[in-house]
C-alpha cells in the first residue's frame, strides 16, 4: 500500500504482532490537523497529528479494515488569501479508499462563514457549526486482503477497440436475469446475463460513466433531484458506494476481462464536489483550500469547468494525488485506460493550455499509466478550452468535429461532403501533425451528454423542463432532424429507424476508433432530454423490455464485420488515392456518382460519392471496400468505377435491394438515404506465398 499511497492516506500492517494502521494528509498551510475516529454508536474520537513538512501522520494500535475516520484541521481563516480552516467541520480524507454514506445538505456544512450567503468571500470568521452528524464517514480498506484476479487483461491495441458507454446503474436497473439485489451495481456487469449480452454486441471495452464517489450539489438536492451521471466527485480512490465497494469492483473487471472486454473509467479530476465559495464543505476546501484549488490573486475560485471550482494539477501535492489515484484504479482496480472529463482542464498552467504540463509529463513517464489506453475530452469551458488534436501522443481524443459532420451529412447538409471525408479518414488534419495515427480519433453520433440517437431523429428542440431549468440547461443547437414532426411518430418510426441504421453503419466503416452509446442499439429515447444528468429515473434507465432486437443484431452484425477487417484498424493514415497503385500500398479515393474521382466542385453539395479503401499485403493479397453513399431523399444512378471486382459485404436495405455481386462500370439505383458497402479480395503476387 505505501508504493501506492507514499506519505497519505491509510495503510495497515504488523509489528511485533501487534496490528497497526498509518494515517497521513496533505496540508501547507494548517496549524494543526486532527485524526478523528468514531466507534458503531458514532462517538467521536480525536487525536492530534504529527508535523513533518507539509504532511501530518499518526500510527495507532489496534486499527483494523472497516474502521471509521475523518480529519479536523485548524489554521487561518483568510478568504482574500485563499484559507477557509474551520475546526468545526469533519473532513473526507483525500486518499479515502471507501467513503460510508453521502452528506446531508444542510447548512452546518456550507464554507460561507458567519456573513452567511450574501458575501462569503468575506466573511469575518468561519460559522463554527459542527458538522460531524452530518456527513459521511471515510472507512479503512485493507488492500493486501483483496482477493487476486484470475484473469488476464484482454490487451487489445488501440485501433482494434470498439468502445461502449455505459452508465452503471441506468444500463443494469431493468436487465433481464440480474438479481434484483445486484441492479445498478458493479455487480450486475458480472451477471451472466450482461456478459452474454456484451459478447453478443461484440464490443471491446466498456467506457463507465464516473465511478468514483461522487455527491450531489446542494441545488439538486432543493429540487428533489440527484447526480445522476456522477461528474462531480469527491472520492477519488473510492468507489461510488450506491454501486459497491472495491471488491465488487474489482469481481466486475475480472469477469469481464474474462468475457474479453476491457474496462476504461470515466474520471473527473478537474474540479471537485465542493463547489464555489457558497458550496459545501467535504475535503479539500477545509485541508488547504488554497493549495487544493486554482484560485485568483484576491481568492476567488477560478472556474474553469462551469461546476464551480478548478482543481490546480500545478500543486505538486494535487498532481500527486491524481497520479496516485490512477495508479491506484490500474493496479488495484485492475482498469485498462482512462477518459478524461473535462481534460483541457489538466493541461492548464497559468499561461494557459500546454501539452507540456507537469499532468501530460508524469503521465507519459509513469511506468504504469503509460501503458494504458488515455482518453481525453479535449475541451473545458474556460479561456482557449477548445483543444481538440493538441493532446499530447499517447492519447485519443473525443472527437465532436466528427459527430457533427457526420449528423449534417445525413441531416441532408449542403456543402459537407468534403468535411464528411475528412472525417471518415479519421481526422488526419487534426491528428497526425502530432505522430498520432486513425486510433486518436474516438467517433461517436451520440453519447451520454445530448440526445440519444432515436432522439436526434425525433426531436428538433430540448425537452430539459425535468431539469428545474426551465428548459435553459443543455445545447441549444444538436444538428438534429425530426422529419417533420417533433417528438414521437408512428408513422415515422421506419424512416427514422432507416436513417439511424445509415448512420450506424457510417460510424462502424469509418477509420478511428467508434463509440456506442450504450442504449442506442436497442433504440433508448430519453423524450427529448439532452441533459439528462439530474434524470436518475426511469427517463434514463435503460428499457429492456422495449429493446428493438432486430436494430441490436444489426449493430452486432456491424461490429463482428469492422472487427474482421484490419484495413479498418489501421495505425496510421491512409494517403494515396489511386485504386490502381494499391499493389503499392493502401490506398483511400473518392469518386462522384459517374464513377469519376471527385473534383473540387463535387465536394460542395449534398449528392452521392463512392469512398474506395484498400491495401495489399504481400502473403494475404489485397483487401478492398468500396462504399456507396447517398444522403439525400432521392434514389439516384450511380456508375462505379473501372478498377476492381467487388463482392458485397453488407446491405444497409438489406438483400432484396442490394445486388449480391457487382463489378466495375456497373451502374447501380441506390435508395435514398442509403449506405451500401461492398468487399472485394485479390489474390497475392505470384511466389510471395
């Protein structure tokens, strides 16, 4: 445990046969911090902690796994300077690896101080109200005694992921089989049931929403809502306790590593649970508010993340603990990658965003993390936040440039053909400036934060009126298309179903790694909520008994064919664009609807292309796809190009429609709003075999 947690947190062990515990925590700038322990009736008891640096320990007899603590800590209460101590409030332990319970939102918590709400940031003195009966308690985890893996990480590279967003609690609440007991917990991602399901989808990895503790903000609580998403934590070793503890956790990850199907978690080290001047206080606040949080010269909270307050990676002591933290997730919580909420907020120094940051240096030496898959959301909301393509080599990032283009496209945009293409090529403008292959690009159409795919084809405004927000929460602009109607429609559930499985197939076929929002394989509507992070109901659960089973086996089916054909896993970018050279390497062209290489005037409309990709391998021979595209509403002639023999791979219209072979010249009607793709083979060069 001390390899893992250095100077802070708890770690028990023997000396001379007697069981010990040592306590430790971060604080420059306190007078004096306490350890407090409470025993089953919930008395308190306090022990001083010893100075050395910026650090204080005590080591206790008699300290056992399960054991109640938190932290007091004394010093100047300065908010102009940046302290808010307060003795009074029991504190989280940052390095907590299992928090019992969640706080209750009362007053005696607030940071505001005896000026109460009107001026926090000077109020003369802290409230002194003690908030010991109010809030949770952190609990001591004995690692060593955690039962070991039996299975081995699946190992996949990172252009061969298919990655699946999921919600812990909202994808198991009504899953078929899964002990009730075990709904919206770790545990229901090991059910056999799920397992199965997973497999049948055939995705690589599970992306979960944030799993480390998190608590609710004070406003949602008013309204009688709840964190439902979990961006907002507080606990950063800890597990969310509403879904288990470290060992249900870690029986999950070992049983899907069994299945074959990694694990990243979705992290949120960019701000904490605690808020602005008027928020709570949990942790860090009381610790060293100062040292914990990115503040201005006159101690107001920067906020750099739109929750209130920035956590300041430039704070050695801060990097520490997210370094820890991750290194914890990877070795005890077993995880294979990470995505990183808000991740422009980590490289941020005080001139701004840069990729040469204390957070992207550590990472990129860390024997350990290095060698994860890293995943960043590569904006925030602050100054210069947009940073899409400027994260450093080793990660993939979120890439909404292509989510836009490609709901444009089949939205029936004009003037998006040549956005279009950059995009399915995997974003090769943005990405390989840094040496970075197709794999950076992470493609999505939906994904947990907006509409849900059906969504996107239902509803043209948000319905976020659940919120309390009197509709003004979430994106205004989705780039949706309701066919006429808003909302729901039965005589439009085909031809909206039809263009989300024209969309689906564009996700699976294009380079870069595609994400599935977990949901919208089984056609999951949300009613027009595009911000349905308060929404921890049935608005957001998944509905397995409404699933659409033929959509879910055409997903399946699109997964089992990408993950067959390696030209789609490419590691790096694919330049040359002559089909006729592709015995000299691969190749990407684009033909018009004459089946003629696309000039500059083709790209500036919304009519049909044909993408041809292929590579020849000297012992397997040449791979070879050729994909018909028309977005608009009207069928159209198209001529393919004079160049191969094609067989077909698969049908959007399936194939009574769809031609089972073709070949070159051929002139072929294809639908509106269509995709087809065929595939084709050639032999290898003679006496390379």
């Amino acid at each position: 445990m001390s390899d893992l947690h250095r100077q802070c947190g708890v770690w028990l062990f023997n000396e001379d046969g007697v069981s010990k515990a040592h306590f430790g925590v971060f604080s420059r700038h306190a007078s004096a911090v306490f350890l407090c322990l409470f025993d089953e009736e919930g008395r308190e008891f306090s022990y001083p902690m010893k100075r050395r640096g910026d650090f204080w320990s005590l080591t206790l007899d008699g300290i056992g796994e399960g054991q109640a603590y938190g932290y007091r800590a004394d010093g100047p209460w300065a908010p102009a300077a940046g302290h808010r101590f307060d003795p009074a409030k029991l504190l989280l332990d940052p390095y907590a690896l299992a928090i019992d319970g969640l706080p209750t939102l009362a007053v005696a918590q607030a940071a505001q101080g005896s000026a109460g709400p009107q001026d926090p940031h000077f109020a003369p003195t802290p409230d002194g109200a003690d908030n010991a009966t109010l809030m949770p308690r952190c609990r001591v985890v004995d690692v060593a005694a955690l039962p070991p893996f039996v299975h081995p990480k699946p190992g996949y590279a990172m252009e061969e992921s298919v990655i699946y967003e999921l919600h812990v609690k909202g994808f198991s609440m009504g899953f078929p089989g899964v002990k009730p007991e075990h709904r919206g917990r770790f545990a229901a991602l090991a059910a056999p049931e799920v397992i199965q399901y997973l497999k049948r989808l055939g995705v690589t990895a599970l992306e979960l929403m944030p799993c480390q503790q998190f608590f609710d903000e004070p406003f949602l609580h008013a309204k009688g809502l709840s964190n439902y998403w979990g961006y907002n934590s507080i606990g950063f070793f800890a597990p969310h306790n509403a879904y288990g503890d470290i060992r249900e956790f870690r029986a999950m990850v070992d049983a899907l590593h069994g299945a074959g199907i990694e694990v990243i978690l979705d992290v949120v080290y960019n701000h904490s649970a605690e808020g602005n001047a008027m928020g709570p206080v949990y942790s860090f606040k009381g610790l060293d508010n100062a040292c914990y949080y990115r503040l201005t010269d006159t101690g107001h909270y920067i906020n750099d993340t739109g929750c209130g307050n920035t956590l300041d990676l430039g704070q050695p002591r801060v990097l520490e603990l997210v370094m820890d933290s991750l290194r914890y997730w990877a070795l005890v919580g077993g995880v294979d990658g990470f995505r990183f909420d808000l991740a422009a907020c980590l490289g941020r120094m005080p001139h701004g965003f840069d990729t040469h940051s204390g957070f992207f240096a550590a990472l990129g030496q860390d024997p350990v993390l290095k060698h994860l898959k890293l995943i960043a959301e590569p904006w925030d909301v602050g100054p210069g936040g947009y940073r899409l393509g400027d994260f450093p080599a080793a990660f993939a990032e979120w890439n909404d440039k292509y989510r836009d283009a490609m709901r444009r496209l089949w939205r029936g945009d004009e003037q998006i053909l040549g956005e279009f293409a950059r995009r399915f090529h995997g974003s090769a403008d943005l990405f390989e400036p840094s040496f970075r292959g197709p794999w950076a690009s992470v493609n999505f159409i939906a994904s947990h934060d907006g509409f849900t795919l059906r969504d996107l084809l239902s509803y043209e405004q948000r319905h976020n009126l659940a919120n309390g927000e009197d509709n003004r929460d979430g994106h205004q602009e989705n780039l949706s298309h309701n066919f006429g109607v808003e909302g729901e429609a039965t005589e439009l559930v085909a031809a909206r179903k039809h263009k989300a499985r024209a969309m689906l197939v564009t996700l699976f076929f294009s380079f870069g790694i595609p994400m599935l929002r977990a949901g919208d394989e089984l056609w999951q509507t949300q009613q027009g909520n595009n911000n349905a992070y308060c929404q921890d109901n049935a608005l957001t659960w998944i509905d397995w008994e409404s699933a659409d089973t033929e959509l879910i086996d055409f997903v399946a089916g699109l997964i089992h064919i990408r993950r067959k054909l390696p030209l789609l896993a490419a590691t790096r970018y694919i330049h040359g664009n002559n089909p006729d050279d592709g015995r000299k390497g691969p190749f990407l062209a684009w033909f018009n609807e004459s089946g003629l290489p696309m000039a500059g005037t083709d790209w500036h409309r919304c009519g049909p292309l044909i993408a041809a990709l292929g590579e020849h391998h000297p012992l397997r021979g040449s791979e070879l796809l050729l994909i018909l595209i028309n977005p608009s509403q009207s069928a159209v002639d198209i001529s393919l190009p004079l160049f191969a023999v094609w067989e077909q791979l698969h049908s959007l219209c399936g194939n009574s429609d769809m031609p089972a072979r073709i070949e070159a010249g051929d002139t072929l009607t294809l639908p509106g709003v269509s995709i087809w793709i065929f595939h084709g083979h050639r032999d290898a060069d003679p006496g390379t075999q």
